[in-house]
C-alpha cells in the first residue's frame, strides 16, 4: 500500500480483524437476522509528539478506535456495506489522523457461489 505524501512522515496504526455482529444488508432477512462483520481500519496519524513523551494522551487511543468500530457495526443498519465503511471512515477520522482506510468484510453475504471474502474498502482524507 502507497503512503500519500501528506502522510510520509506520519505513524500507522492498524487494527485488523475487529469483528461485531451487525443487522446491515440489503435484504430484509439480513438485517433481521443479523450477522458477523469484520472491519480493518489503517489509521495515519502525526504521533511524533507521542514518540517523544510516552504518554496516552498524546497518541490516538486505538482502544477507544476498536469500541467507536464496534459501536457503529452494531448500531442502526446499512443496506449496503460501502454505506457501513463510509460511515466508519468518517467517524474514524474524527479521532485526529491525517488518512484513514477502512475495509468492511462481510463473510456471510448471500452469494450462491463459493467465496474467500466479500469486502469493501473506503478511504478518507483530512482537509488541509
């Protein structure tokens, strides 16, 4: 994966595999009936100060990332799981990072085929 410029210089923090069960899908019975989601979030983030000080409260707290995650995977339903990362990515963001990517993985969609991995993968990118 290629880092943008404005990030050259930033940390990444990445959570892989975060999984929740949410009500999201385009049909009716998915979202009745519910099902495991599984999210990776990539964040960019200038952590310099963070290196220098060791200190929590000078770094983007990834614990508090995964639960704001799980909150919204578990919360009101998405038809469409692009819809799901969006809203993720943008909720991410607000925790202070230069970039985010978010990967919504949907190991459970209602293909008739055999699959590996439905995903969607959306990124975001603070102004300025």
């Amino acid at each position: 994966m290629s880092v943008p410029a404005s990030a050259a210089r930033s940390t990444r923090i990445a959570l892989r595999g975060l999984r929740a069960t949410g009500y999201h899908g385009y049909f009716d019975w998915e979202r009745q009936r519910g099902q495991e989601f599984v999210v990776d979030v990539v964040l960019w983030a200038d952590l310099e100060r963070a290196q220098r000080s060791d200190e929590l409260v000078d770094t983007i707290d990834y614990g508090a990332v995964a639960e704001r995650v799980a909150a919204i995977v578990t919360g009101a339903p998405y038809r469409l799981i692009e819809a799901l990362a969006g809203r993720i990515a943008d909720e991410v963001l607000t925790a202070g990072g230069q970039r985010v990517e978010v990967t919504v993985h949907k190991p459970e969609a209602p293909i008739e085929v055999g699959f590996d991995d439905v995903s969607v993968t959306v990124s975001r990118e603070r102004a300025g």
